[in-house]
C-alpha cells in the first residue's frame, strides 16, 4: 500500500512517516507544497528519505496559489470575523488537490496529514479530498495515535532515531504562505498576554517603523492588482513586492480571538502585510465602482464566501455559484487606488477609475444641473410615510 503524506520536515511529520510505516506496513510518499513559506527546501529531501519517505515530491504551487485561490478571495471581499484574511484556509484546498493528483498518478490509496484532531486543517484537507476523490482513504495520525503532546512526539522520534531539532519547549504552531503568516499556542493561549516584538517576522513594529509614510498607487484591472507605482508585476511578484512594502511599515498585523469551526475559541496571531493594502484598495476601488444594491448585496456575499473558505467547502457548489456573481460584479473594479502606509497604518488617500459612478456634478454642495433638491421633498413624504402612520397610531393610543 502507497500513502501520500503532506510533509513539511518538521517534528509530528517526521514522526508521521515512521508511525505510518509502523502501523500501515506502507510506502510513504511524502509532499511538500511551496506556497512562497521561504522555508529551507535544499535538504528537505535528504530529510524525508533519510526518515524512511520512499520519494520527496516538492510542488512549487505559489503562482495557482495566488491566481485561482488569493485573488478570488480578494476579488469576494472575504474576511472572517471581521479580521482573518483567510491565509491558512485558502491554502489548504490547493494542497490536498495537487496530493490528490499525486495520489492518482503514484496509485496511492491514501492521504495523510499532520493536523491535530482538534483545527479546522483537517476538515479543510479532508473536505477537499473527499471532493476531489472520495474513493481515496484519509490517515490522520493525531486522531489514532496515543502521542498527546510535543514531548511524547520527541521521545517518539528519539526511541526511532529520526534526526528532529526540535526541543522540548513550547513553540507557536506557524503557518506561513505567501499571503500571511499565523501563530497560534504556546504562549498566545494566554489571551491576555501581549507577543513579544520578537515572535514577528514579517512586519515591523509601528513604533520602529520608518518616520516617512510611503506613498503607493495600485492599479486593478477587474478586481485583480496589477501594478503598483506604474511598474507591471506578475501575481506572485506584486505579492512578494507589496508584502515587502507594507511589512517594512509594520502594516497588517491582527491578534484575535477566533471561533474555530470544531467549536472551541482559539486566539491567533497573523501578519497580512500585503493582504491587508489589497484588501483596503481593492474594497476602496469598489465604492466608485459598484452601485449601492450591488455593493451592499455584495457584503452578504462576501460574509457567506468567508465562511465557506473558513470551514473548507472550497470545492463546494455554493462557493463556485457566488465565484460566478462575484465575477460579473468585478467587470467594472478596474482603477487606481494611492495608498499611504505609516506607521501599521494603511490608509487610503485616493481613488480613481475610468468606470466611476461617482459624479462631483451630483455630490457637489453648489448648485448642479441633474439634482434638484426640491424633488428630495417628495421623496422624504413618500419614504417616510410608514413612520408617520406609525407616529400616529402610537400617539392616539396614549390619548393623542
Ligand atoms: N486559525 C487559523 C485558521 O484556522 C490558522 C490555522 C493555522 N494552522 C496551523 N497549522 N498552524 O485558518
């Protein structure tokens, strides 16, 4: 039997491969996805042959990463509990799809992955896979073994001889891609304690950061970012650009406490740095762009795609039907939007597009030819009558 393992090199999957080899008498293929984590992969496959990986699969995915899964979300507007930019939960999809593929072509008859039994990765890989190929059997080491902590892991892989540099204290659990990074445990499950400057990587701290704001201009052609300052990039380099950008202006950080699909609260730590500049442009870029209805039923929209990406239904039909009205809004998102990053803020300071409703003609305090503020009149007797009939009903009954 042939497993295809999600591997990373670190602890739990190292541990993963001899534990799968123990207890499924199997050949273990591992996989490595780079979605832009610029984490060490030269020896990773020394690593995971060493460790008794019969191959090591390294799947640079970072340019899908950004095309089919980042901008759809930004184009949807998605955010989850008004602050998680969705980093980790759009990563997953696109992880379990290439192991599928694996899978298939290596006829492997099993998937496994290192998530705990107790996050939301595992639903999110797990749902994917059962999309993809639901005859495809799904291992979770966490959910069977008896290893309960990180010192159980490291004497595991101690009595196996499997090389880890692990030490026993206790770390943050980090996910890093090219859209965010996440902290999560350790110290952080201490809701009340502040992180260190020290546990940050990819943004500056407001305070250090430079006295000088930064001035960017964004331009987007229907609702995706394609050059910054008039200079063209591709996906993955205007990420890397603006991530290098806004983390230097310590733009991006969030520390919340978020519900986890698996029902407990979780506190999190996450650096978006260019996330959060896309995010605010783009949603910018749409307040000239869109009508009000669209707009607003676009919030309904973007609350539900959230939620979808958060519990992993990527693959669902739900989240491909509201891609598709979320496309059509996205005809007109085309424009530019400046930008001042200062100090962890990101503010927006202007905004324009050749597809603008907005017409100064119209919102001006003088006199303009297609507004005639007498008709307003009418309009607040009709709009407001509801009211009135109400006003009068209640005064009546108190003897009015
Ligand atoms: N809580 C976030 C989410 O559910 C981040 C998860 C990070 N995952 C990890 N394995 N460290 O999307």
């Amino acid at each position: 039997m042939k497993v295809v393992l999600a591997y990373s090199g670190g602890l739990d999957t190292s541990v993963i491969i001899k534990w799968l080899k123990e207890n499924y008498n199997c050949e273990v293929i591992a996989v490595t996805a780079d979605l832009g984590q610029e984490e060490e992969l030269d020896n990773l496959e020394e690593k995971a042959l060493e460790t008794g990986a019969s191959k090591l699969y390294v799947e640079n995915l970072q340019e899908e990463f950004v095309r089919d899964f980042i901008f759809p979300t930004l184009k949807a507007g998605a955010i989850y509990e008004k602050k998680y930019l969705l980093g980790t939960a759009i990563a997953r999809p696109l992880i379990a799809k290439r192991m599928v593929e694996i899978a298939e072509e290596e006829g492997a008859e099993a998937i496994a992955h290192g998530c705990t039994g107790k996050g939301n990765d595992q639903v999110r890989f797990e749902l994917a896979v059962k999309a993809l190929n639901p005859r495809l059997k799904i291992i979770a080491p966490w959910r069977e073994w008896n290893i309960t902590s990180r010192e159980e892991a490291i004497d595991y892989a101690k009595r196996h001889n499997i090389p880890v540099s692990a030490t026993k204290e206790k770390p943050f659990s980090i996910d890093r891609n090219l859209w965010h990074m996440s902290y999560e445990g350790g110290a952080l499950e201490d809701t009340s304690w502040e992180p260190d400057e020290d546990m940050f990587l990819l943004t500056n701290s407001p305070g250090s950061a430079p006295d000088e704001p930064l001035y960017l201009e964004i331009y987007f052609e229907k609702g995706i970012p394609l050059n910054i300052n008039g200079k063209e990039y591709s996906p993955v380099e205007l990420l890397r650009k603006l991530n290098k950008l806004a983390g230097l202006h310590g733009v991006g950080r969030v520390d919340l406490v978020e519900n986890r699909l698996v029902g407990m609260k979780s506190r999190g730590i996450y650096e978006t740095p260019g996330g959060t500049v896309l995010f605010l442009a783009h949603q910018e870029l749409e307040s000239i762009t869109l009508d009000r209805d669209t707009m607003h039923f676009k919030e309904m929209v973007a609350s539900q795609y959230a939620l979808i990406l958060y519990y992993g239904q990527w693959f669902a039909p739900l989240r491909r039907a509201l891609d598709a009205f979320v496309e059509r809004t996205q005809e007109k998102v085309t424009g530019t939007v400046r930008v001042k990053l200062f100090k962890g803020n990101c503010f927006v300071v202007g905004r324009k597009s050749e597809y603008s409703l907005y017409r100064e003609d119209l919102a001006t305090f003088e006199k303009g030819e297609l507004y005639d503020q007498k008709d307003a009149g009418g309009f607040i007797n009709c709009f407001g009558l509801p009211l009135m009939v109400q006003g009068l009903l209640e005064r009546k009954s108190k003897g009015d």
